[in-house]
C-alpha cells in the first residue's frame, strides 16, 4: 500500500478541463492528482527555415514551471538570464513526443508552440505536460478543421506519457513528489494507443537495474498510458 | 455605453478566489472580468544584505504573463534571456505599492516574494497584481500569525490599484483591453482604504490632457478602489 | 528655507549649452543646478519594421550614468551585461514625453534617438533629461530644415520635465539629491507650454498623501515647467 | 551488411590512449573508429555547498565539441553566450552515468569534473564520452591512491556506453554519423560490468517501435557494452 | 603637411581640466585637439580577492564611449549586454599602463578604479584615455595625501601614451581620425618620464613594415610622450 | 643556460602535423615543445555585409582553451555565458596577422574562419596559433586551388610568431610557461618570411624597458620567426 493508499499500478486519478484559457488555439488544464498544468496550443502560417517549401510544418514545446509551483519558491529563469539544463530537457523530450504522432503533410507549412506551464507540482510533471500538450494538439486541430484551414485532423495516433519507478523493492506507477524523491530508480515512457514506444528514459543512478525490472516497469507504464487515453478521449468527447 | 454595456465608472466582474496553489504561504486567483492572474506569497526568513540587523523584513514582486494570455503568443523572457522594460518597471511598481502598507518592523527581518503571473490578459494586469497580490499578502500574514511566528498581522492598510483613462472624450473606470488599446490617456492609480493615494501613473503620449479630465480620472479611480477593497475584505472573511 | 536657501517653489539655476558634441545632429548640455546631462539626438533614415510604409517617424529614448556620476562609483551596466529597470523606465519615460510633442507625418520615416547621459547627478536627473533631450531635437530638426531634408520643424509644443516632492510637511519643486532621498513623496511631472499634462508619476511609497497635496504638488511643478520652457526658447534663440 | 562493412552488432575499432594530456589527474583519448573525444579528469579539493560536511565527494561533467568536429563549422557556445539544450543534456548525462559507479563516501569531500571535448565526430560522441570519461576517472583515482591521499581506488563498477538503433529493418549496434542520420529509432544504453543496467534513452520520433525491437536493441547493446569494458580494462593494464 | 596644418612630428593642441565633475577622488577632462574624455578616478579601501593580505593595493580602468562620440551613432554596450573586444582590450591596455608607475606598497591595500569615458572622439582616444588617466590618478593620490589617508603620493614616475603611425609614405605622429582610418600603420607606445618603454603595440594589417619605419616611429613617440608629460605637470600645478 | 636547456635565442621543438582532423578545409596540430593547438581552417562561400559585392574575401579567427589545458581547470568560457578579453584580444591578433598575408581579391567573396583551440598549454599559445594557423591557411587555399574552385593560392607571404621576453636582465626566446610567468617583459611579434614586421606587442607593466633591449628582443624575434617558418615550409612539402 502506499502513502496515499494507492495499489502500485494504479493512476493518481486524472482531470483534463478543455478551453481553459480564451485566447489559444488549443488549450487545456490537466491534473494528475495535485500536480497541475496548462497545456496552450498556438498555431501560426509558416515554418522554420529548414522547412520553408516542403509542404510540411513543424511542432515544438516549452516546458515551465511558476516559481512557487514546488514547496521552495525557485528562481525564475527569466530573471537568471537563461534556461536551465532541466527545462531544456523537458521541452525537446514533449516536442519530439507530439511531432511523432502527428503527420506533418495534412499539417502543411503551419508552427504549432506548445506552451506547458505547470502551476502546481506533484511529481510527474513532464508526463502531464505530454498527455495534456496532446489533448491541446487535438482540439486546436480539431479548430482549424472546423474552421476549413485544415481538410482533416492531422493527428495519426493518440500519445502519453507516465512515469514508473522502483521504491525500495516494489515497482510503482505514476510516482508522486513523495515518491519520486526517494525512488531508486525513475523511467519516463512516451506510447502511443496501438501500443507501440515513443521514447523510454530510464535512470538508475542511485542504484543500476536489471533487465528484470525493466520490463515490469514497462508492463506497468502500459496500465497508465492505456488509462490517460482513456482520460484524454473522453476529455475530447470521443 | 461601452462595448461590454458597462457604464463609464463601472467595474467588470471582480472575483478573488483563496488558498489557490496549495504550497505558497498565500494564494490568490484574481480576476477583473476575463483578466485572470494568480498571485502567490512567499515568506522566508532573512533580508538582503542593506537590511541585515535593522529589525526589518523586506518585501518584492515579480510579474510574469504566461506566453498566450493574450491574443497572440510572446516569447518567454526566459528564452530571450532578459526581463523586458515593462515587466520591469510593473514589477517594481507592486513592490512599492505592497511594501506602503506594510509595517516593516512588525514583520521583522523576513523577506516576502509576490508573484504575479498573468495566465489571461484583457486589461488592466498590473492593477489586478497589485489588488490581488494584497490578499495573498494578507493571507500569508495571517498564516504566521496562526502558527505564532508573527505577534500580529503587520498590515496597516488595505491597498488596491485600478486604472482609469479617456476613450474618445470619456473618462472610463477599468478599461479592458479593446478600450485601453484605442484610449488616449491612461492612468494606474494606487490607494489604500483611508483614501490616499500610493501612486499615480498617468500617460497622455497620444494626446495630452488638463486637470481637469485629471480630477475627473482620479474621482473615478476612488470608486473602483473602493469597489476593489470590499471585494478584497469579503475574500479574506473580514 | 532650504538647505541650498531656495524657496519651496524655486528651481536651481538652469544652463543649457547647445551645441555640446559636433557630430550629433542636435547636441546640448543642460545643467538644473549641479545636475548635468549631455543630451544627443542622432537622426537616421528608415523606422522600426512595425512603421515601414506608413510615412510616419519614431523617436526612442536612452538614459545612462556615468559610473561616477554619482558620491559612490556605480558598475557599468555594460561591465553587468544588462539594463536595470530604472534604466529601462527612464529611457521609455523620457522617449513618450519627446514623442508625444511631435507630428511623426512631418518627420516622415525617420528614427531619432536621443542619448541622455548624466555625467554628474545631483536629482533630477531624469526631469533634466527630457528637458534637454528636447532642446536636442528641436535642433536636430532645424538642421534639416535648413539642409532642406524637412519641409518644417516637427515640433508641435514645447515639453519640459520637472520634480515636485514633499520634504518633512512642504511641498517643494525640483529636488536635489539630498532633498529627493529623504522625501517622503517624490512626483514627476512631464508638461507642455500649452499647459497640458504629458505624464505624471507619482509615488508615495514612504508614506501616502492626500488629493490636496497632490493639488499642490500639480501648482509648484507649473511653476517649475514655465521656467524650464523659457530657458529652452532662450537656448535656441527664440 | 553495413556500409562500412561491419555486420550488424559488430562494434567500430575501439582505442583507448591513456596520459593523453600532462596536466590533468587522468586524461584519455578515447577513439570509436572516427569519433575522437579528449576526455579529462580534474579533481579538487572541496564539495559543492549541498555536500558540505557530509563526507562524500561528488562528479560533473561538461560536454563539448570543437567547432569544426563535424562536416561543417558549428558556431561556438562561448560566442552564442549559452549551452545549447543538447550540449546540457549529454553532459547531465555523463555525470549520472559516473557518479552510478563510485563510492562517494571512499571518495571524500573532493569534487571530481570530467571534461569531454570531442574533436572529430563521426556518430556516438556521447557513448564514448562516458566510455572514455570511466577511464580517465579511474586512471586519476588511481593516481590519489598512489599518492597516498586514497586509502583505495572509490570506483564499484565498470560502466560503458553505446547507441543502438533501428535502420531500415534492422537493428544496429554502434551507428556511425551516416548511419545515425537515417535510423528511425536511436537508443543510448550505459550499462555496468555486472550486466546491470545504469540508463536507457530510446528515441522513435520518426517511427515508434515494439517491444519486441526493444529488446533486441538491448541484447545487442550488451554486446558492445563487454567490448568496450574489455578496451577499458586492457587499457588500464587490468 | 598634414590635412590639419600640422608637421609630421606635431601634437595636437593638448588640454587638460582638473576638478572636471565633483564626486571622484579625481577627475579630469583631457583633450587632444577634437578627441575628449572624461577620465575618473574612484578610491575604494579593500583589494581583489587575490591581494587580500599582501599590503599592496590594485588598479583598474575602464574605457567607454558615448554612443554619439563618432560620426555615427554606436549602438550601447549596455544595451547589446556585452563589452566588445575593443573595449576590453583598450581597458585592459590602460589599466597596465598606470599599474606599471604605481608603487603598490605605497598604496596599501586600496582598489583604484579610472574610468575613461570618451565624450568626442577624433582618434587617439586610448592615448588620450591613459595621458589623462595617469592626471586624474595623481590628483586622486593628492587628495588622499592631503587628508592623511596615504603618507605619500605612489607614484613612481609619469606615464603618457601616443600614436603614431604610416600615412603614405610618413611617419606622423598624434593621427586624427581622418588619418587613422587611411594609415597604413598604426601603433601605440606607452612610455615614461624617465624614457623608458611601458608598452608598445604596432600592426602593420594593411602593410607590413621595416625596422627603420619602427625606429622612426619610436623617434616621433617620444617627442610626443615628452609634449604630453610637460603638459601633464602644467595641468597638476608640478 | 635555461632550465630546459636551451640557449637563450633558442627555439623550442617545433612539430607540425596536417591533415589532423578529417572534416575541416586545413587542418594542422602544431607543438611547440609542450604546448599543442589544433588548428582548424573552415571555407565558406559568402562574406559579411560590409563586404558584399566587392569581390574580396575575409578571415578571422577563434582562439580557445580546453578547460585542462593548463596546469589548473578554468571555467569553459561557454558556461560563463561570456568570452574573456584575453581570448578576444588573441582572437582578433591571429585574425589581423593572417588577413596581412592574402590577397582578398585573389580569395574572392569567401570568408575562412580559422579555429585554434589550445589542448595543452606551455607557453606560446598565441604564437604557436598564429603559426600553426598559417599552415591550416596554406593548405586549405591549396585544396581549393586542386579541386578548381580558386585559380591560384591567394597567399602572398608566409607568416609566423614568436614570444620574447626578460627573464632576470637576458632576453630570451620563446618562452615556456614558467620563464613566461616570471618575465619582466614579454613581447610577441608576427613578421613574414620576407623579414616585414607584422605586429609587435610588448608590455613591461612589472618593468619598463630601454630601446636598447627593444631592439636586442627584435633581433632575437627574427631568429625564431625564421625558424618556424622553415619548419611551415617543410610540413607543407614546400
């Protein structure tokens, strides 16, 4: 049993509020137990310079968090002048989880930022922000079809992402800030809803691990990848 | 009439919602109609160096928008490294207009931080802060009092902000954004329940403008201030 | 009486030297007692993106010190590798206050930008940097006037800057530094010789003051404008 | 068949030069066929402030590249003014990777900086940075223990790294630049002597992968991990 | 004869303002015909971390221009938020230049700081910066011998910088801006009362050149550090 | 006698390496004794602004230090966020003394960067950059000329540099790190191979120098720059 009376493959419960904010394209608040974050959609004509002409458009991510969204207030990184290694991480990893589930011809020569702004922190902050970004991705999608700018929804696979661990002996799922600062070892995995992998990142600084648990990390991630999708179409009314 | 049907010295939809974020000594949802900025208090121990044994706390803020409060989506001064001249200069304006009401030796060599993030923009932000991040401040206090770090809450004001300006030729009480976009004048004024002004910050760079249409600013500026200060009490549960 | 036998709506003795730097379009040095600023205005063909094509000028604004400007020698903002906000508000101050006194169709698309330099600082630094700035760019223009590059100076009114405060229980004009560090409320006051207000700030941050004073403080900073202005039309020979 | 003739878990040559550089604790160039990174150790006295007083030392490393490493010219970080997120993420990288295999209680308050800058790179610099870096860490441990200021060398494991990936169909082992350009799926795998695993990174941006081809990529990274363990330790003299 | 109506070994006409702005330890506007900087000298006790303890005191400059002190308008060092490499290298230049007639011991354990603020510049302004400079030191030093805090004046010896350079086929000496922008060759040479060389820095870019044009240069250089050194003691009252 | 031996006009071992890095257009390691720099020569097509349209080419240089390059680490100038003066000032001197050398119209609208990164320092970097540079130089131009792409090689002279100093009351030349740190006065010069002086910087901050040791070090410069470029020569198969 867990400290918050969870069983070990199971998800802290998930809430997706969609048009939370009135300007983006997409946008969408998702909770997953107390860590909280928007997730905004912005959409603009044209591409980066490397794709000008190609016919296909581009998606990328910032990840943040507001100073006294942790039990210490941190340091903006606006006013220290520049992002930290950690923040940096967190954007490419989101960015690459969305560009991989979206076709990016139906797109066409369109930017999509993906702004994740976490408000409150409870560990599993960059699993959120993936499994919401996504949530935003498809409704400002879904805008833009409605509007007739884009023929069809260019998403080809729903994604998400959850984190898995290991605590003392015991694998867990969906690692709170309790857990997550004490596990032995911390995996991150990006799947999609035909089961396939996206990215995995695992580390066991604290202590190596074995094939073993490896892959009962994964058995478990699939639980809460398949639960968030789950969460996110009904958030999508579909 | 305006365009939103208010009348001239009329406010929009005031709402102040506590205890938002649950770790920051104080916290604060405030919104003036679609304007939303969440406003959080934290309070350590110690003061910078200029005030280090005098017995004294010290009291900043910062103010941040998220990148799409508003129509069109800002880069982060974080990626560019670099606080803007604005975000400075609003900064700085909540800080001397909360440290004004403050009595610095009741609270002692403490430091407090209020952030004011913008999560949506429609006018009037940094008179939201500044009325918004007072209740967090409030509330803060009256957390150490509870826990008997403070002797008594060091307040010794209440303390709003609302700005006021000329649309065409009429002077209107808290513009939104359309209105402050086209006004020829505008005007941020900061008072406290006694009825005195903290300060006045008055711009006619489109046309510039008599006493008179001052006097009439600043009449109208009282009842918002007013109007703000019964909001901030009934929030606080005084 | 003062403690530089002043009376309480007297200003110091204002020099203003044109002329100053010979390459600058417009060059003056403008002294309020022992304050002194190098005021440069440089002229060039073209306007920021956000103007192209719209036959409209654009004047900017830039404030420094000396490092040793000051009793106590300040770093260089260049050696920090940023602007301060005060800075930053100083140089958006001063450039709102010269735009709002000129035709920007006349200038036609032309950027001017005026560098206020304060080489010795003994209050009022940032009141003597709009009033000389101004004297710069009124000379500027006539220099185009004459080489035929403008049809007519673009100057609309005359603008002139000045600071009120209230020391002990008096109201009094133009702080010097010693004054301006024990007032108790400091206000700037941004004026034409029409009689009408560009810009007014003021800060009551040490303790708060009442409409009447304000009344007054308005009153003194009148007097003050006249003064400055018949200083600037005898520097340019007017 | 590979296009440079390697079969598919074949590793490139591997060369391990120790005492590279004279004036570092331990210094090595370790080669992967055409990917040369100088990898320095440098100890010093003294921890960071979050260690002090504990006893136990700690490891970072800095990754870099030389600007002409590559097929064309990259622009300097030192010039641009900041790391790039990729250049801070394979440095945070190699400091899990190391900091997993000492003992930082036999180390002592000592800070230990591994420094790795590539100077050609041809595909896998960030495995044969963590490769190379064991290397120079040991040799410099070595060093202290010669010394006298080690009771014994802190190292626990050997720990090697290497990149499989996805071309085409097949799954590789050691991808080349050419190689690594085109996979649709690239994993980085560090892993210890004892056959445990210390982090895996798998990326399929391009196109998700089954389990399935999972573990495939990771029984081949096995292969090259006891290669390169085998280089390191008959470079050391073991 | 020289577009100015000098002969090839003249100096310019050379001023110098003791007493120039009120606040510094020492303060001087020097002038070498149209160049003009303002140098200061700021006093301060304490040394740099690595002098803390020896008894001997520090010197450092800093050079800067005004953005409008050359036919066109530069850009802010502060506002690009970095010191170019020409400014830093000329500070560097002038800071070694009086450390070199300082005799530290002397000084004790003070930190000297000169700052070179260029006002209008005609070329020669980092000879004109270290030949005033080395004025606005001494009468620092004065100062502090008058009030008892120093015993005696440190310095050593006087020390005055000149140009000179290749125009055509002259050897001039002192060039204007006119003339430095066509020279063929420039140098630099820093030198005492006594006769002797403190620095010497000559490039050829454009041209090389022979040892006799060095000698020559030499020749011309010193007839202009013994026009400076005699206008120096004039300007100290010595 | 020396404490490595050698006589006091005499140069360390020179070692000349090319085509040490496979991508650049040239790329040499030179040694002099135990100092080593890469030295890397990146063509490309195209110029800056300034030189658009005029038919000519450009060159500059990057000069940089691995982090353990000397005896203790240094802070990566990347991490600072800042380049220092010192590797500004030698950048700009390798990029003046080897620009003095091509024909830019021969070039034609290419610029060439020219890399030097110090992976072990003894003394000399900058020397041994400038000459080490050349040879990159040299040979990229070469490469150039066989593949068709430039007529002929736009070199005109050969170029090289070499460091004199006073140890003690003897000139010597070359200096190694430890005669370097305990020299009086220290002097580079970069001349061509037809006996012109390029540049010449010597500095006696600690203690000035006569005319008469001035031309002692000159003299003593030549036999060092005739060395090096005999061993340019030679590696070149010239």
């Amino acid at each position: 049993m867990r400290s918050d009376g969870r069983k070990n493959d199971e998800m802290r419960l998930i809430k997706i509020t969609t048009d939370y904010i009135k300007y983006p394209e997409g946008s969408v608040l998702i909770e997953f137990g107390e860590t909280k974050v928007i997730c905004n959609a912005s959409i603009t004509e044209g591409v980066p310079p490397f794709l000008k002409g190609t016919g296909t458009g581009w998606i990328t991510a910032e990840y943040s968090m507001l100073p006294r969204a942790t039990h210490t207030r941190n340091v903006r990184e606006s006013v220290k002048g520049k992002l930290s290694g950690r923040t940096q991480e967190i954007s490419r990893l989101i960015g690459r989880a969305l560009r991989s589930v979206v076709d990016m011809s139906v797109l066409g020569e369109r930017t999509v930022v993906i702004d994740c702004d976490v408000i409150q922190a409870d560990g599993g902050t960059r699993t959120a922000s993936i499994s919401g970004g996504f949530v935003a991705l498809y409704s400002a999608f879904e805008k833009l079809v409605k509007s007739g700018e884009l023929e069809k929804n260019p998403i080809k696979n729903f994604v998400a992402a959850v984190s898995v661990g290991v605590l003392n002996d015991d694998v867990i799922l969906d690692l709170n800030y309790e857990e997550d600062s004490t596990a032995r070892v911390d995996m991150n995995v990006v799947a999609t809803d035909s089961g396939e992998i996206i990215e995995i990142q695992g580390t066991g600084e604290e202590s190596p691990f074995s094939r073993d648990v490896l892959n009962k990390m994964i058995d478990y991630a699939f639980i809460g990848i398949n639960n968030i999708i789950e969460a996110q179409k009904k958030a999508l009314g579909l």
